[in-house]
C-alpha cells in the first residue's frame, strides 16, 4: 500500500542518533551478559532457556522501548507489513541456495586466517535429540530472526534512511556483521547482512528479512542436527567428524576445489531467486520520503564508539589466533 506525500510526513521514523544508541546499548549489554555468563557451562534445556532470556533481553528490549517511548507507529516504521506468496517462496529460495554459495568463500576466508594461526570456528550447543532440535529451531533459528531483524531492520535501518536508502542498507548491513564479534563470520555474515537490508528495503516488509534469517539459521541447525546423527549411525572415527580445525592443507584445498563448483551452481539459482523476488516486487518499494542529509557529528559518534570498540575485540581475537599458532 502506497501513502500519498502528506500521510507519509506524518509517520515518524527512528533518528540516526536513536539508530547509533540503540546499537551502542545492545553492544554493552551482549558483553555485560557473555561477561556475566562466562563462568557458568550452560548445558541442555538450561542453555536454551538462558539464551531465550538473554536475547530477548539485549536485543529486543532496547529497541522495543525506544520505540513506545518515542510514540513511534511501530507497524508501519518496522514495514511489519504482510509477505506474499511468492515473496515468501523466493526469498526462502535465496537463503537456501544463498547458503551453498557462501560456503566456499567460508573456506576460502578460513584458508586465510589459518595462515596466520587457528581461527575461532562459531560454536553450537550439541543438538542430540528430537527435542533438543525443536529447542535450537526456536532459540537458535526463529527467536533471533524475528529480534534481530526488528532490531536491525525495523528500526537501525529506519534511523539510517535519513542519509539514503543505499547508505542504510549498507550501513546496516555492515553493522549486523559486526555485532557477531567473530573474525572468521565477517564476510558472510556480511554479505547476508547487506542482503536483508535490500530484500526489507525492497519488498517493504521486514518478513522477507525474518523468512530468509530463519532458513539461513535453520540450516545450520539441522546440519548440525544430522551431523551427530551420522556420528552416531556411522562413526568415522572414535572422535566422530572430525573438526574443521583438525583438516589438513592438502584436504582444505580440495573442498575448496569442490565447494567452489558447488557453489557456482547454488549460486545461479540464488541469482535466479533473486531475480524473481526483484521481479514480484517491483512495485511495492517505498518513495522517498525526503531528500538524503548528510550526516551531523553528535549524530555518528555512538556508532563509531561502537565500530572502535568492536575493532578492539577482533584485533584481539587476530591476536589470540596468532599466539596459538606460536
């Protein structure tokens, strides 16, 4: 639905300094909890129901009080407007095959590092029942889907719009890979950032964003899932699977090889989606509301202490990689 130029002054959007402070008090608020929490060895339904609680918490408190605070029109400023069918199938389309063509540059990017020492793999509980993976699908795949997408989505992009629509995607996009903290994630999560940020943008409505997140999640735990099945069915060896950091050169070349084949071909048909979700959209992009501003100092500056203070912490983890290698 489009609004004519006078309903559309009268919404009220995040500012971009709302957009740098939410982002900066999410920021403190993950390192208070990961500092809090760091002592405790959460296992099973106690691991699952701490990280309910704690994303919930961090990631959507802020945002969602910021929002009523500011007398915002929630609906309409997150587009928590409906998906169309063919939205909903294409865009679960991309995040399919866009995760088979994002695979080979993982390896490629872990290559690298490992070059310079052992890279941090990120780190998934063990999914060992039917239970256990019902658990991680909602805490794991669909809870930061629907959060995180409100949070980035819904509302940082919003803020971000004043200066563009391309430099809020960008923006955006940029920031969700940062607030992962993982060196050996940026580029992927990266490019799945700046994707999100383009189909919300795109469709106007932040349910292609939060359908794409949940595959893209979901695939990891059910991997995960069907690993230690395996493991247990077939086991390879007494340790089972062996680790991505146990993999010799000579082996992570040749699932380089292979993964880069695999995807290429993952990738036409991600191109394919894409096209088509381009394609069933075209006429439902918002205009405008006002012309691009450029951005004012007080405006930038929680950002970029966020931006410095997350460099830090990866110039660290380099660091650690580093000294394990020495």
């Amino acid at each position: 639905m489009h609004l004519d130029k006078e309903e559309q002054k009268t919404i009220k959007h995040p500012t971009p300094l709302a957009a740098g402070l939410l982002y900066l008090i999410v920021l403190v608020l993950m390192l208070l909890t990961s500092f809090l929490l760091g002592g405790y060895k959460l296992k099973g339904n106690s691991y699952y129901a701490v990280m309910l609680v704690v994303q919930l918490a961090v990631t959507l408190v802020p945002p969602l009080v910021y929002m009523l605070y500011a007398n915002i029109d929630i609906k309409r400023s997150a587009r928590l407007n409906r998906i169309s069918i063919p939205e909903l199938f294409l865009t679960a389309g991309m995040a399919v095959f866009g995760y088979g063509a994002i695979i080979p540059i993982n390896l490629i990017w872990y290559y690298f590092l490992s070059r310079f020492g052992t890279p941090r793999t990120p780190e998934m509980p063990p999914i060992e029942t039917p239970a256990q993976y019902l658990m991680a699908l909602i805490v794991i795949a669909l809870v930061p889907a629907l959060i995180e997408e409100f949070l980035f989505r819904g509302t940082i992009m919003r803020g971000y719009e004043k200066y563009s629509r391309r430099t809020s995607v960008l923006l955006t996009g940029l920031l969700f890979s940062l607030l992962h903290l993982q060196v050996m994630s940026l580029p992927s999560i990266l490019l799945m950032g700046i994707l999100l940020s383009y189909i919300v943008n795109r469709s106007n409505t932040i349910f292609t964003g939060v359908v794409y997140h949940f595959v893209n999640n979901a695939i990891a735990v059910t991997i995960a899932f069907l690993t230690g099945i395996l493991n247990k069915l077939l086991p390879i060896t007494q340790a089972g699977v062996p680790d991505i950091n146990d993999i010799t050169q000579q082996d992570m070349i040749a699932a380089i090889i292979v993964w880069l084949f695999l995807g290429a071909v993952s990738f036409v048909l991600f191109s394919g989606c894409l096209a088509g979700f381009y394609f069933v959209t075209k006429d439902k992009q918002e205009k405008a509301e006002a012309a691009a501003k450029r951005p004012r100092a007080a405006e930038v500056i929680p950002v970029l202490v966020s931006v410095v203070i997350i460099a830090a912490l990866l110039v660290l983890e380099i660091f650690a990689m580093a000294g394990s290698a020495a």
